[in-house]
C-alpha cells in the first residue's frame, strides 16, 4: 500500500518477438527466453 497522494509507476516495455523489461520501484527485471546468445538482444 502506497502512502496517501504518493503512485507508484510500473513500465513495461515489448522489444519484439517475446522480450519484455518490466521496471518499476528502482528495480528492472528483463524476460526473454532467448536472451543470450541471440544477436540481436542488445539490452543495455
């Protein structure tokens, strides 16, 4: 629960095909079940 007058935001973010970033709270979390080793994910 969240203090009065105060929202919290939670971003979550499509990179394509099933790649998402979830960040919310100072804290990210990255899903991508072909993450490593794939070329073209270039998450920074």
């Amino acid at each position: 629960m969240t203090p009065s007058g105060s929202a919290r935001t939670l971003t979550i973010t499509f990179h394509g095909h099933a790649c998402f970033t979830v960040e919310g709270d100072g804290r990210r979390l990255v899903l991508d079940p072909f993450l490593t080793g794939n070329p073209a994910g270039t998450l920074a």
